[in-house]
C-alpha cells in the first residue's frame, strides 16, 4: 500500500479546525492519519493549543 504523502509547516485553519474537533475522541494515530501529518506533530500542536483526550475516551482505552 502507497504511503499517503505527508504534510509539512504550517497548519492551516481547516486542519486545526478538525484537530480540535476528533483530537479529544480518537487515537492520536487516526488524528494523524487523516490529516496526513506525524504522531509527533500532532501531539505537539494538541498540546501547544491546549488539547486533551477526553475522559470517555480515556475510560476506552483503560487509562481513565
């Protein structure tokens, strides 16, 4: 299977719109995957815009 190419710099306000709106919900792979970005990136920009997993998907995946 072809590796989707990945997206470098700047994020666009599309793409921050739905990081916040799946990022507290879904994996960070899944987050990263449909936006065609890294793990890395999308955690460090979850982080730096204040982001955080919400406590229902927490409690799924045993960590809440």
């Amino acid at each position: 299977m072809a590796r989707k190419k990945l997206v470098k710099g700047r994020w666009s306000n599309g793409e921050l719109k739905l990081l916040r709106k799946v990022f507290p919900t879904a994996s960070t792979r899944q987050v990263a995957e449909r936006l065609g970005r890294t793990v890395k990136s999308v955690e460090i920009k979850a982080s730096k815009i204040g982001l955080k997993k919400s406590k229902r998907y927490l409690k799924t995946i045993g960590r809440a």
